[in-house]
C-alpha cells in the first residue's frame, strides 16, 4: 500500500481535519442566523446567504471594472502586473485559507475580500486622493464607504432594489473590517447611516465578525507580497533588494534558481506561507484566550482575534515602509502619478461646472439636484470609470491630456 500523510489535526480543540472536511466553529458567522437583508427575500435552496452575496458581487459591473483599475502599476505598462480585479481574488484566496484553518465561514470571508475594493477610483490611491481634494467642500471621497455605497445603492441590477441587498453580516464586514469606526462622523459611517435608516443597526461601535478581520488581514498579506513580485517585474526592486528587505529577506536567500521569473515567484509564495502560519498561530491562540461561543463574543471582544504575532506585525509594518520608498514612491511611478490625478481633477471640476459634459444618461440624473446632491453624483461617477475610460473621457473634454509613461 502506499504510504499515507498524516492529516494536520485542528489546534483548538485537538480534533482531526480530514481533506475536504469543513465544521464551522460555534463562533463562525455561519453558525448564528443571519440578521436578514433590508429588503426582505425568499432564501435560495440551493446556496447559503454569503453564497449568494458572493454571486451578486461577482455578478456586479463594479467588480467587472475593478479589471481595468490600477492596482499600482497602469493597466499599458506590462499584461503581467495586477490589477484590483486581480488583487481581489488574491485577498480572497488567502482569506479563504485563514478562514479554513480558524474553522469560520469561508464563503463569508470570501465575499469580504471580493467587495473591500469596489469602491476605488480610476488610478489606485493616486485618483483616491485627487477625487478627495476635489470633492473635499462636499464630503470627499473615500473608497471604503464608496464600497458600501455602491452595493447598498449604486448598483443597479434588481427589478425590486437598488444595489445589492446583501445580508447585514456582509455589510457589517464592509463598514468595519478594520475596526470599529471612532469617527462617527466619517464618511464610511455617514453612509451607513444614511443607508440603514428605518432598518436596523451596523453596530460601528464594535468589531466586526472574525471573517471580516480575516478578509482585512489577507488584505495586508496579498499587497504586501504581490506588489514586492510587481516592483521586481518593473525593475524597481532587485534580488540584492530584496535580501536585505524586511520579511522578504529570509526567502531571497533561500532561492536556488536562476530565472528571474521563478526567483520572484519562489520568494513571494514563501512569504505567504510564512504570513497564513502566522495569522492562524496567533489567532488560534488568541481565540483560545477568548474562548468565544458565538460570533456575537467575538463582535463583543473589544479587540481583533485575528491578527499577526507581534514580531511579524513589526515586519509587516517596515515592509510597508520599504515598499511605499522603492515601489510606491519611486520616481517613474510618481511621473505617472502627478499625470493620474490631473486627470481626475479636471474632470470632476468640468462635470461640477456642466452637467452637461457627462455622458447623455448622467446628465439627465443630474438635472434637478442642488449644487451638493450633483457633486456628490460627479463623485460617483468619476469614481467608476477604469483607467482607461477616464483617460478617454479626458481626452473627449481637453484638448491636451497628460501621458502616463
């Protein structure tokens, strides 16, 4: 016969995971009823409801968009670099991984890491920050709460609803995946509570579900890890870089290859190996301290369950500073930047000024709004468009347009 693996056994409770074995723990979401969705409809038969919002996100022109949206590299400078679709279903697959181990539910983990994104504008952070300035007089602009906006709102697919009617535990995993919200009157927070009204309460207070910390986590781990990959794509990082860089350090020297491809690839794969161990090591034991019963516990718990050890923390926080100097802030990206968020500007200052520059089916949304409901509506609008849409639109209204090279 031949030899068999042994099968890894579950750190919490000592219990055997077989392949393709998969019990939710009591404090998964999964195992407490959804608080339903604001608008109340038939269960499928055939899908669990974080399912179903994972289709409906799927399904969304949103996140088909999110294929021609800048992740940091322009969409024109190579086939091979990521793009926010593509980061999107890397945050996903991690979070599906963490999820597994920590017995919680993956589907929800899953959606989370599909819909963080929707909300970012044309351009990366670069059209975040242009679209903030100029909208600043009339609320901003911040793609968490564009995110929330756009499936609670802007979608417009059901003949019952605008957005997305996803469940509360969905939403909740939206508006604070990164914690409980302080600022209460922020943007994320006045979307909500302009959305919710006459319904029920997010709870901004409080942490949100463990497969939302989850999803925010794997966040961290997928740009930290492809963006490393994408800088050595670009030139902009060598492998002599990347020895002496925090946590990328210990798996360059470990390469045994040549090839420049496979190099990259073998150190990226090894430093999420070494963050998914980390994350399900520490939150393993954190929620043993806990000892949570419910997902309600963990909302309760007054501080993340999921999160890295302290010395990784460290790392993780200097690659980021290693990556925001040799990647993020590097002379040929920020060319491109400066050019990036001119686009943006002036074509929020041209829609504000003529409603009538927008496109036929936006222009007559406009008619009739305040000078303040058009505003934030340009927002929206400009918020939506793929790099390359935005460059066409740009050249459609300016007679020079900048070159983003």
């Amino acid at each position: 016969m031949p030899p068999t693996r042994p099968v890894p056994r579950d750190a919490d409770y000592g219990q055997l995971l077989r392949p393709g074995e998969r019990r939710p723990a009591g404090y998964a979401a999964s195992a407490l009823p959804t608080r339903g969705r604001r608008h109340p409809e038939l269960e499928c038969d055939t899908r669990s409801p974080w399912q179903r919002d994972r289709d409906r996100v799927l399904h969304s022109t949103s996140f088909r968009r999110l294929m021609h949206k800048t992740q940091v590299f322009l969409y024109h400078e190579g086939d091979h670099f990521r793009t926010r679709l593509t980061h999107s279903l890397e945050v996903a697959q991690v979070a599906r991984t963490i999820a597994r181990q920590l017995r919680l539910d993956e589907d929800l983990a899953e959606v989370l890491a599909l819909a963080h994104d929707l909300g970012h504008s044309p351009f990366g952070h670069a059209g975040e920050r242009a679209l903030a300035r100029a909208a600043a007089a009339h609320g901003g602009f911040d793609h968490n709460a564009q995110s929330l906006k756009i499936v609670m709102r802007l979608e417009r697919k059901y003949a019952g609803f605008d957005g997305l009617n996803l469940t509360w535990e969905t939403l909740e995993g939206l508006a604070q995946h990164n914690g409980p919200l302080k600022d209460r009157d922020g943007p994320v927070a006045r979307i909500v509570e302009t959305e919710t009204l006459g319904w029920q309460s997010l709870c901004l207070d409080q942490w949100a579900s463990a497969e939302a910390q989850v999803a925010a986590i794997a966040d961290d781990i997928a740009y930290g890890t492809h963006d490393t990959d994408d800088g050595m794509r670009a030139g902009l990082l060598t492998l002599a870089d990347l020895e002496q860089a925090p946590l990328a350090g210990p798996a360059t020297r470990r390469v045994t290859t040549d090839e420049p491809a496979r190099q990259t690839y073998e150190i990226t794969r090894a430093m999420i190996t070494v963050l998914i161990a980390d994350v399900v090591g520490e939150s393993r034991a954190r929620l043993a301290r806990l000892a949570p019963k419910t997902a309600d516990d963990i909302r309760a718990a007054g501080a993340a369950v999921i999160g890295f050890s302290p010395s990784t923390a460290t790392a993780m926080a200097a690659l980021k500073s290693f990556l925001f100097t040799r990647v993020y802030r590097h002379p040929r990206v920020m060319r491109v930047v400066a050019g990036a968020e001119q686009i943006v500007a002036d074509l929020y200052a041209r829609y504000t000024a003529d409603r009538e520059a927008m496109p036929p089916a936006w222009a007559a949304d406009s008619r009739g709004l305040d000078e303040e409901r058009h505003a934030r509506r340009v927002a929206d609008f400009v918020a939506g468009m793929t790099d390359r849409y935005a460059i066409e639109e740009h050249r459609r209204l300016f007679p020079v347009t900048p070159e983003l090279r």
